[in-house]
C-alpha cells in the first residue's frame, strides 16, 4: 500500500452473482473470441456499467473485532489454513464465532453434541484449548489446541496436538498425532504415521494427512 508499507492492497475475490446471470455472462464471454477469460479482467468489467453491480464496504464486514479491524485471512496454503482454524480456538481469537451481533450463517447438519466419556487416571476423556463439533467423541484420550470438524472419533489413550481433523476422521486408541491437517474419512491406525515420507510436510512442519496417502479410499471407509 503507498505510503505503509506494512500493508497491502488486495482483490480478495468474494461475490453474489444470481446464478442464471453468471451462467449467461460466463457463456458469452467464452464466445468471445478477444477475451482472456478472466473473471477480474474480462467478466467483472463487461457487467459494470451494464447492469446492477454494487460493492460492499470490507470496513462493515464484521463487527466487535478485538483490535477494530475487520476479519480477514488469505488460507491459500496449508499453513495459513492451519493457522486460521487453530486461531479460532483461542481465548479471544479474531473472528468471534459466538458473536450474536454478527451470527455466521451456514450449512448446519443435524448431529448429537459431543461427547467426552471416561475420567479415570490414564484414560480420561477431554479436550483443551480446542473447538469441538457436534458428532464427535473423545473417549479417554486427549485433545489440545485443536479444531475438530463433525463426527470425528478419538479412542482411548490417543493424543491429538495442535491439529485441525476434517469431518469423519477416526483417530485409533494410542495414536499420537501433532501439528497435522487430516483430511475426511481418514482412518488413522497405529504404524500407519511411522513413515513420514508418504505424507506431505510444509515448510513449517505441518503435516498433511489424506485417505490416498494412507491407502484408503472413500469407498472402502464408507
């Protein structure tokens, strides 16, 4: 940004089309012959001026931002990714997900809350620090500045650190999992994560876990 230097200036790409007008305008500009087929340089500039474009303020996006600046994160990496969800499971993290002012409106499946099962020494059921989400279980293991989608399932005497566990994962008993992404439908054994060569690893560490890269398939998990 001029003048500080600190900042920068960004297209951060968010739209509401009403879908028969996209289709159309995606249509004609794929028949157009001088088009790059862009949608910033092509398709955005074709339609203003021509029909009803309006811009919203990013500054009014969200409100009772704890340093007064709207929310915003660029998750194009997997440690960006990594960070944004952890981030929300802080004590006072950017994006306040229990905000009434602000409510986040999405796609909710009906599940049954979870669930956190046995308190003995060696075997007790908890989570720290972490977001936990409707249809999961945790049951005599732990779970530490995490974020954990729908209906993941962690066993007895498992460790999950400072990983996100996309929806239907299942984390076997003993298993000692950190820093990771895993991805849906995983199903996470003991000596399956001993060769760290099969999965992808980021340049800090993080580690990406995926069905394929464990020999599963989708089909064969469900």
């Amino acid at each position: 940004m001029p003048g500080d230097p600190g900042r920068a200036l960004a297209s951060m790409g968010v739209y509401v089309f009403n879908a028969s007008f996209l289709y159309e305008q995606l249509i004609r500009d794929a028949d157009d012959r001088r088009s790059s087929h862009d949608f910033g340089s092509d398709l955005l500039p074709h339609v203003i001026g021509r029909y009803r474009v309006h811009a919203h303020r990013f500054a009014e996006s969200c409100v009772d931002m704890p340093n007064g600046e709207p929310y915003w994160r660029d998750v194009g990496t997997l440690d960006a990714y990594w960070e944004a969800n952890l981030e929300l499971a802080k004590i006072t993290p950017q994006l306040n997900l229990y905000d009434q002012d602000w409510p986040v409106w999405t796609f909710q499946e009906q599940l049954p809350p979870a669930k956190f099962v046995f308190d003995d020494d060696g075997r007790r059921g908890m989570a720290v620090d972490s977001m936990v989400s409707g249809g999961c279980i945790v049951s005599g293991a732990t779970v530490r500045r995490s974020v954990l989608f729908s209906n993941v399932r962690v066993d007895h005497g498992a460790l999950v650190e400072d990983c996100v566990l996309l929806p239907d994962v299942a984390v076997a008993a003993g298993v000692q999992l950190r820093r990771a992404i895993v991805d849906r439908h995983c199903r996470l054994e003991r000596g399956l994560l001993d060769d760290p060569r099969r999965f992808r690893v980021t340049e800090k560490g993080l580690t990406l876990i995926t069905p394929e890269m464990l020999g599963q398939t989708v089909h064969q998990l469900r």
